[in-house]
C-alpha cells in the first residue's frame, strides 16, 4: 500500500486526549475527501492513522494538478439581464466579469422556470503544490476537537501545542508554513525510547522507518496487538481477560508501542464487590482486570505500557491501585453503615430536575406506572408485592459514596447493597435490571418484576422529559430518548406482553403537566422506533405501516400481525387476496370522494341475492369466529382464512355491478362491503401493502 502513497501529512504535536482522536481521524478524512473534490484533485483512497502524538492522513495516488473542466454557468433571467433597448445590464455585466467571460459567450435558455442566460467556463488546470498548502491549514484549524488551545505566542488553536509538520508529495517536501511551524521532512520516533527527529527519504519508507524507532503506526494493528498481547498474559496466567471496547478503543491512543506489564494487589481488597475493583481499573486506571476460570476476581490486573515491563513500572502501577482500592474500601465501608431502604427519604433532598422535583418524586411517578402495568398484565399480588418493593429501591443506590464515586454503577451496586441487607433476590435483581437494556444489543430483563421496572422508569422518562420541553430535535438527544423509546418497544416484544399503551398513557398522563396533550406526541415517537425494531427482523416497511395505521399501540401485537404479513406475503395466493381487497377499499374511496356526505347502510336480511349471500356467509356469519381469533393473536388461522376468500370475492366480482342504477342494490353492496372491510380494519390496512 504504501508504494502506491503519494501524499504524506504527519501532524506531530504533545499528547492528545485519548477520546479525541478517532473522532478527529474521521473529521480529517471527512475534510481532505470534501476539499480535494471542490478543488478537482483526483485520488484513489485517503488513509487515516494515528498516535497519542500525531495524526496521519496519507493519499494513494493524489493527481499532480487539477482537471481542467468546462463548467455550465447560469446567470440572471433574460429579463433582468437585458435592459428594454437590449444592452446588458448591471447585473448581466457582474456575472460575465465574475466569470471572465464577454457578452457574446452568452446563451440563452428556457429552463422551464423561465429564460435564463447561460456560459461555457473552462477552469484553469493549477499544480496540486499550489493548492494543497491552503488546503491542509483549513483542514488543521477547522477540524473539531471537544477543546482547542493557544501556547506561546502563536496564534493557532490545536488540541495540544503542535510542534512539526511533515508534508511530503511525490516524496518531495511541500513548502509552506503555519503560523511558524514549517513543513519538513522529518518525523520524531518513539517519545521515550528513540526521542529524535528522523529524515524520511520516500513515502514508501516511512511506516517501517518509524516502527524501527518504537512506533507501531497503524492503530488498527496496534489495537490488534493490545488484545493479543493481553489475550496471552490472561492465558499465562490461566485466567480470563475482562474485555471491553471501549477500554480497548482508549488505551489504542493511549501508547504508541504496546507493552503488558502484569500488576497484583492484595487479596485483602476482594472483601470489596468485584465490580467496584474493576470500575476502579477500568475508569481511573485503563487497567485491563482479570478474572479465574470460575469468574472470581483474581488479584492481578494488566497494564498496556507505552515502554518494556520493568520493576519500576510494575511498582508504580501497584502503588497506584492500592491507593485506588484503598479509597473504595472506605467508601463501601461507610455505605454499608446504612441499608439501602434507609436511603430512599433522603431521595427527597436530591433534585432530579427543577420542574419535575427530586428523585423522590420521581420514584412516586414510577411506582405509579408500576400500578397500571401490574393491573393491566394481571399480576399476582405476591409478585405485585415484589414489584413495588423494587420501584421503592431503584434509585438509593444514587445516594450512596460508590456511585457518586463511579456512576456507571448505578443499579448494579444497589442490587449487590440490597442482597446484602438480605431483600428478596428478585427485588435485587429488579434494581440492576431497571436500567436495561441501557443500549443496543444489551442484555434485556426477562423476569417479571424487571421487565415491569424496567418499562415503569422509561416510560417515566419520556413522559418527564415531554412535559419540560426536553424533545430530541435533529441529531440532538441528551437523554438517549430514542434509545429509551426502542427499549420499551424491545422490551414488550423480548417479553411477549400484550398492553395498549395508548389506554396505559391515558391512565397515568395525568401525574405529568399538560400530560394528556403528551400521549399522542410519545405515541408518535414511540412509533418510529418501533419501525426500526420491526424491521430488524425483515418486516418490510409497507407491512409495518399496514399495521401501524390500524390505531392499535400493542406493539407486542402489532409486530406479530406484521410478522404474519410477512410470512404469508410469499404466497401467490396471499397477492390475490390483496387484490381483491384492495379493489374493495378502492370502491369505498372512490364513490365516498364523489359522496362525502353518503352514509352507509347495510342490512344483514337483505342479502338474498346469491353473491351477495356468499360474501356475506363467509364474512359477517364468522364475524365472531373472527373476532376470536384476533383476540388470541392467531394470525395465521386468519389469513389462511382470508386467502381462501379469493375465489367467493372474485365471483362477486364478476357477476355483480356494485355501483348500480338501482339505489338500492347499490346501497346494498356497498353497505356489504363496508362491513367485511371494517370487520378487518382494526387488523390490518390493506391499502398499505405495495403490490
């Protein structure tokens, strides 16, 4: 690959943040990609990669000089160009001069929108030297950073202070200069191990060079080097490496070379709960723990050194952890000095917000919801018991030493604080699972006393967040709303629960300011989320909306209606008898539009003639049989039953004229097929379903 390298921009400078790096990798590919096509200079793939001391962006191929293209101009309108004795205009003479041409390079054009004037320009072709220059100063002071800074005397804004610029095109230095800094040719090697400038002779040379200088450059390989790394200390020490992504992500930009140092601490810190010791590594430390075979924590840990293991190293890192582990003991040592349920009064002194009180207060408007769930999904008063235990203990953990310490244990240690005091192990459970599924692909809540917490709190939520204006707009959405919005929709699916939640936000809209007015927006938003659930399983969208459009917020149901849809739609028989119910509905639509003040009417006894009394034993006699099996979700039954509808409706059909001259019989068959199409609206929208 990298003969193929022609361009080469290394921006050396002090350590960036770790967390600002690969967002700003993409922002400069993302830029190169968008200033290289405005200034018309090809190449074939932009490469991004980086340290916690530089940013590199190299290009295959990179075209010496622009394309020399011949552009279409459009100017003003022939009316605004020309005056009435013909001769140009003010504004006709601005645009020829803006564009270097001349009267006679004019055409005009009718655009459909009007005549216009029109010229042929041809751009001048320049050397990429010249622009690139230009180019990489934007790029370098306009990519997003979360912070920039000045240093000394300059005036340019980075991250950290930069302090080199290598810029080579076909393997020559391109020469320019920002704010002081000079491009070069030259690299530093590993900041410790090999600090020096280096001269880079080619492009084709510089990766190995620095990699023989202690830097492994591609952070894609340095990340797979971490994890092999880590994999065969875990293994020599016949344990199991605690992954994590996102631990792995940082610790990729935390080094430029990749060394395991293999730490222990004392085995008296495991009287503390595990997940607090690996919060403490994992946060403070980007420490990598350790767990034995049988999942008990072990008392070693690993560290990813930017230097070769020493004992100055490894010491260093103990003393670190034992100062750790030593302010998290005394912290769990003062939470145990109270139980947990002792906690939730002085919930009421911790603000959860301004207009919607403290999180006492929120804990009361979760307990209500728990109320209508419990009632609606006919839960055992044992169970129900159960439930409002956990809504009463969900949030005490927030007043607890640990969690203000670590936030991200919320849930997890009240549940271990609640085992400990010795509450029902389900009630525990529930405290630790409310919070899921906290994203995508998370582990969801299968008991009972979860799923109904779980689903209490994100309703809460949304309901909360409506009634003080918080409303996602755009890409913006602080309080992850969406992804609250898909969990209870995930949530009733994972958990086969049949609730409205159109009756259940009616029940509980009232706890919230203006709550009525809310349920129809929540609903809506609910609603899109529940789109991209259904389509996660290959539900099409026009079988989605074929259900969604029926006025049923039982998402439970109406996925498993648009999961039969989906199911049956691959019949060729399943086509016919969407045809002829689609013909049906078209009729109805049509004649309504030519009649908006029509009523219908329909009486079962007059269905004497022999078609009409077809249609109307197999339909409106089975209405209840029908109607049962909507009510016990037995979709497939149903649309075996409707497929073997087709060949009764098409000989309607084909034997009978349902806009008659005869007023009666018209209104009849009408009336008939208004009937059979309600009997089934509640079901499903035929008119939804593409062909």
């Amino acid at each position: 690959m990298w003969n193929r390298i022609n361009f080469l921009l290394e921006i050396g400078s002090e350590e960036i943040p770790a967390g600002y790096i690969s967002q700003a990798c993409d922002s400069f590919r993302t830029l190169f990609e968008k200033k290289l096509e405005d200034a018309s200079l090809k190449y074939s793939v932009i490469h991004t990669y980086a340290t916690p001391r530089r940013i590199v962006i190299a290009i295959e191929e990179l075209a010496d000089s622009q394309l020399s293209e011949t552009v279409e101009m459009r100017g003003p309108s022939v009316e605004k160009a020309f005056d009435d004795s013909g001769k140009p205009s003010k504004a006709l003479e601005g645009f020829l001069r803006g564009n270097g041409a001349v009267v006679d390079d004019v055409e005009k054009r009718d655009t459909g929108k009007g005549i216009y004037v029109f010229i042929q320009k041809r751009t001048e072709s320049r050397p990429a030297t010249e622009i690139l220059p230009g180019i990489i100063e934007d790029i370098i002071t306009s990519v997003p950073f979360p912070k920039r800074m000045k240093w000394s005397n300059k005036s340019v804004t980075y991250p950290r202070p930069l302090r080199y610029l290598l810029t080579l095109f076909n393997d020559s230095i391109l020469d320019y200069s920002i704010d002081g800094i000079a491009s070069s040719n030259k690299t530093r090697g590993h900041y410790i191990q090999h600090n020096r400038m280096l001269d880079v002779a080619t492009i084709s040379e510089y990766s190995e060079l620095l990699r023989s200088n202690g830097v492994l450059l591609d952070n894609q390989k340095r990340r797979d080097a971490i994890k092999a790394e880590l994999s065969k200390a875990a293994s020599d020490l016949d344990a199991v490496l605690v992954e994590n992504d996102e631990l792995f992500e940082t610790v990729t930009y935390l080094v430029e070379d990749v060394n395991v140092v293999t730490c222990s601490f004392s085995e008296d810190f495991l009287a503390i709960p595990d997940i607090v010791l690996v919060a403490e590594m994992k946060e403070h430390q980007k420490y990598f723990a350790l767990r034995k075979k049988d999942g008990s924590l072990m008392n070693k840990f690993c560290v990813i050194s930017n230097n070769p293991a020493t004992d100055f190293i490894r010491e260093g890192n103990e003393r670190v952890i034992a100062a750790r582990f030593s302010d998290a003991e005394f912290f769990f040592k003062e939470d145990r000095k109270k139980k947990l349920s002792e906690r939730v009064n002085s919930l009421k002194n911790v603000l959860f917000h301004k207009d919607l009180g403290s999180i006492f207060d929120k804990v009361e408007r979760v307990r209500a919801v728990s109320h209508e769930l419990v009632s609606r999904m006919q839960i055992a008063p044992d169970m129900a018991t159960k439930i409002d235990r956990a809504v009463t203990l969900c949030k005490a953990d927030l007043n607890t030493a640990m969690v203000f310490e670590f936030t991200s244990l919320q849930g997890e240690i009240g549940a271990i604080y609640a085992r400990m005091d010795g509450e029902d192990p389900e009630v525990a459970q529930a405290i630790d699972n409310h919070y899921r599924p906290r994203f995508q692909g998370d582990e969801k809540p299968t008991d009972v006393i979860s799923s109904v917490l779980s689903l209490s709190e994100k309703i809460d939520n949304l309901f909360g967040a409506w009634s003080v204006g918080n409303i996602p707009k755009g890409s913006q959405d602080p309080y992850a709303l969406r992804r609250q919005a898909y969990a209870v929709v995930d949530l009733l699916i994972f958990n086969s629960i049949n609730i409205d939640l159109n009756d259940l936000f009616e029940s509980v809209a009232g706890g919230y300011k203006n709550g009525a007015e809310l349920i129809k927006p929540i609903l809506e938003f609910i609603s899109v989320r529940a789109k991209t659930r259904f389509q996660e399983d290959g539900i099409l969208y026009d079988e989605i909306d074929a259900v969604l459009t029926t006025g049923s917020r039982d998402y439970y149901e109406l996925y498993n209606r648009a999961l039969s849809i989906h199911s049956f739609r691959s019949k060729e028989t399943f086509s016919q008898m969407l045809s002829s119910f689609k013909r049906m509905n078209n009729i109805l639509i049509s004649f309504i539009k030519k009649n908006p003040d029509y009523t219908f009417r329909f009486n079962r006894a007059d269905c004497t003639g022999k078609y009409e009394a077809d249609l109307a034993i197999y339909f409106l006699d089975k209405r209840d049989d029908v109607k049962k099996l909507s009510e016990e979700h037995n979709y497939t039954e149903i649309f075996e039953y409707l497929i073997g509808a087709s060949a009764v409706i098409e000989d309607f059909f084909d034997n009978v004229m349902v806009i008659d001259e005869d007023e009666k019989k018209r209104d009849l068959r009408l009336g008939l097929l208004h009937e059979i199409l309600g009997l089934f609206s509640r079901f499903i929208d035929f008119s939804k379903i593409s062909d």
